[in-house]
C-alpha cells in the first residue's frame, strides 16, 4: 500500500472542500448570516490545515495509483469529507448534535436525501444551499471532480473512477482519465445550468431555482419546504421531473450525441429498459390512483413524478404515496431497489444489473433444460464475460446481505418504530433514494432514530454509494499490508 499517495491525495480532498466551502460562505455573507458566515469560515480553516498538513508532509509520493490505493482513497475520502462538511451545522446551531450533523452530510454526499430536520423551514439559507450542494458534487464523484481540478493525479487514476463511479462496468470516454473526468463534468454543469434556467422561468427564484437543480443533478433530494415540492406548481414539478429522467440515463451516451454518435447511443439496451420501466410503471399506477385526483393531468403528473423519483433514486415528493392504494405503493417499494443507469447520478443496483441478472437466470434456466447446450449472456450487443456475470451475481448477494444486516442493527434500537419503517429505512439508505414508507415516507424523516441507529444508517448510505466493496476492502486489514497486491 502506497500510503504516502493515499494520504496526499486526502489532503487534497481536504482543500478541494475548503474550496467547495465558499459556496454556503458566500451565501451567508450574501444573506448577512453572521454566525454561519463564521461557521463555513472555522470549517475552511479547519480544511485548509488538515489537507495543507496531510501534503507537506507526503509531498515525497509516488504518483502511481493501483486499485488497492483507488479504493482505499475513495473510501477515507467519503468519510473525511462528511465528517469535515458536517462541523458548520454545528457551530451555527442548524443542526446542534454532531451525529444528526454528520448523518445530514452524508445522506448530501451520497445524494440520498433522508432528513433529521424536522422543519427544514427554519434553517439558514447558507445551511440549505450547503445541504443541496453536497448533493451536486457527490452525484457525479468527489473523486471524480478532483481529478478534473488537479494536475498531480496519475493517469492511472482510472482505479478511482472505477471505485467511485456507480454501475458494473467504467472505462474511459477518452485515453486519459482525467480528461474523461472534465468531459463528465461539463455535461454535468451544463446539464445543471439548463435546469436552473428552466425553472427560473416559472415561479421560483434564483436561489431556490439553484438549490432544486442541484438536488436533481445530483439526484439528491434535499428539499427547502416541508412538503417537499407540493407546494410548487405543475411546470416547477414537470421541469424536475424530466431533469430526474435525463440525470437517471448513462452520460456516456451523451458523450455519444456530443460527438455526433447519436444512433449508437440510441441502441443503448440500458436506456430503453429503463425507459420502459419508467412507462410501464407510471401507466399501471395511473390507472390505480385515478380516483383520488380530480383530473387525469394530475394524476399522471403525480405517478410519473413518483415513479421518476424513485427509479432515479431523487427522493423529491409531490404527493404522500403512503396514502396510496396498495398496489401502487408495491411498484414504488419494487423501484426503491432497481435505481437508474450505470454511469448516472443514480443510486440503486442500476438497470445494466438488473437486466444480467435476468439474463444469468434466464441463461441458467436454458442450460436445466439442454445441459449440452451453451449459452453466452449478451448485453448491449456484446458478450458479457463470464467474470462480469458472477461478478454481479456476486455483489447482488452481498447487497441483499447488507441490507438484511442493516435491518437486524436497526432492530436493536431500542426505540424501534416498527418492522416496516425499518425495513423500508435499510432499503432506501443502501439504495441511496431518501423516503421508504410508514415513518420515513416521503412527508416523514429520520429524526426519532437514536444517536446508533443515524450511525449504521449513515454507514450504509456510504456503502450504497461507494457499492460496497471501496469501503468494505477499506477495514481490511490486509488492504493496508505490503504483502497485499
């Protein structure tokens, strides 16, 4: 293990916060925030001396990165970034106790959105933007974004990518990965801007035009409102609704339209899949909810909506789907697990892997029949390597098993709320979505859970949005021997 490279590339994490910081910093002197200004001030400080600290005294390195540093990195970085950004809710009184703090940064970190705040009314402007801005820079990758900045990172940094980025398979859209990493990014930021100007154009003013499209890039779902986006009009929700749709799809195929390679992204299996998803499910619970709306256009802005948070794992509401019929609530439970596509902002087990698993079943179920018979597991036109298939098998298995352990831990509490809002709470965090049913549905949170309960909860939001292994392999303690390769 290349500790010395490890290290400094945490104190570069470290400053790259420092640097992110000045967002809320500028909020607040924007908005005469006096105690927050001071607040995301001391953090900055606090950032600066600890990367500053960590790359003086590494600056020796090596600049190589394998995978066992890329995992490694990607792991203690999450961690100390969320631990660094929750200190300001602290010193300024938004979020008093340090854990509901660290558990709010990194449910924005991860993009899941689940909330301790009761009346997320009364925070500071600085507090809220802080809040949605996590979510933007952890949807695409921490990782990912200070690998665009900084020119010290190896070529071989691709390890981080693949540690960070979420889906079964990522490769570069160029030869060199930190050029792949501003490509991503500027799609990304245009992609943001384009949403912001669309709903400034409706009843939402610059700040909360901000604040929303940053939490749909990021497919997040920190909202600034009690009911979420209830309040809102039809346009501000539609306008939200489609960006959770486009931030859900792999942004390799926009690399693809970019460069004029429209009809190769338009053969992408992965997006008609997801595409039929989305269809198929809002149809079915249109049809099912029709009787509680008064118009057939709210009712299909309300399933499409619903369905398009979940499958995108956003997490934003217009409507409670606690009070939804049966049937209904067992789709919107059913996409809580499915997520959007590799290589997007979305959580989830992602559609490439939900349609190999059908594919090794339905390959498997052949082979019973005709056990001479051979079956090669093809995706996107391409065969699918057998280590690729197991592979998947493989991290499905060892999903299911976090999330029962999840579950089991939370039944500990001895507060515990139920067996359904335990049950839908272990779900939505691994998957990083925000809102389950009963207690944590969408117009509940997360605040009754005891000070243990927030820990393992946040724990898992981290091992959803890392897929398991960066911070599994992380309290290894082979991973950080010499003697491991």
């Amino acid at each position: 293990m290349n500790l010395k490279m490890v290290f400094n590339t945490l104190g570069n994490i470290m400053k790259t916060e420092a640097l992110l910081l000045l967002v809320p910093l500028s909020v607040a002197l924007m908005y005469g925030e006096k105690l927050s200004v001071m607040a995301f001030a001391v953090t900055i400080a606090i950032a600066l001396f600890v990367g500053f600290a960590m790359t003086i005294f590494t600056r020796s390195a090596n600049r190589i990165i394998y995978a066992k540093e890329g995992f490694a990195i990607v792991a203690l970085a999450w961690i100390f970034m969320s631990a660094v950004g929750a200190i300001p809710f602290v010193i300024n009184g938004d979020i008093p106790f340090y854990v509901d703090a660290f558990f709010e940064t990194v449910s924005g970190f991860t993009t899941t959105g689940a909330s301790i705040i009761p009346n997320v009314e009364l925070l500071s402007k600085s507090s809220l933007i802080w809040r949605s801005f996590t979510h933007w820079v952890g949807g695409m990758g921490v990782l990912v974004f200070v690998m665009a900045l900084l020119p010290s990172i190896s070529d071989r940094s691709i390890h981080i990518m693949r540690a960070e980025m979420p889906g079964p398979v990522v490769g570069k859209l160029v030869p060199r990965a930190k050029d792949t990493a501003k490509i991503l990014y500027l799609i990304y930021i245009v992609m943001t801007l384009a949403e912001v100007v669309l709903l400034s154009l409706g009843e939402m003013d610059l700040f909360e035009s901000f604040f929303h499209a940053f939490g749909t890039a990021g497919t997040g779902g920190f909202g600034m409102k009690a009911d979420g986006l209830v309040s809102y009009s039809p346009y501000s929700q539609w306008v939200i609704a489609i960006f959770m749709l486009l931030f859900g799809v792999n942004f390799n195929l926009y690399y693809l339209i970019l460069i004029r390679r429209a009809k190769a992204a338009l053969k992408s299996t992965e997006l008609w899949a997801y595409i039929a998803i989305v269809l198929t499910c809002a149809v079915l619970i249109c049809a099912n909810i029709r009787a509680l709306y008064p118009t057939l256009s709210d009712t299909v802005r309300h399933a499409f909506f619903q369905v398009m948070t979940l499958v995108s794992t956003s997490g934003y509401s217009t409507a409670d789907f606690n009070l939804w019929p049966e049937f209904s609530k067992g789709i919107l439970f059913l996409l809580l697990f499915v997520g959007g596509c590799a290589g997007s902002t979305a959580g989830g087990l992602k559609i490439s892997r939900v349609l190999l698993l059908f594919k090794v079943i339905g390959r498997e179920i052949k082979q019973s029949l005709h056990p001479r018979s051979v079956n090669a597991v093809r995706l996107e036109g391409k065969t699918v390597e057998e280590k690729t298939a197991s592979g998947v098998c493989v991290y499905f298995a060892v999903y299911i098993l976090c999330i029962f352990a999840t579950f089991i831990l939370l039944s500990l509490d001895s507060a515990t709320p139920g067996f359904e809002t335990n049950f839908t709470a272990s779900v939505t965090c691994f998957n990083n979505v925000g809102p389950g049913f009963a207690k944590v549905g969408p117009m509940g949170g997360f605040s009754f859970y005891s000070p243990f309960s927030k820990v393992i909860l946040s724990f898992t939001m981290l091992f959803g949005r890392l897929e398991i292994y960066p911070l599994l392999l992380a309290f290894f303690p082979a991973t950080w021997t010499k003697r491991c390769k």
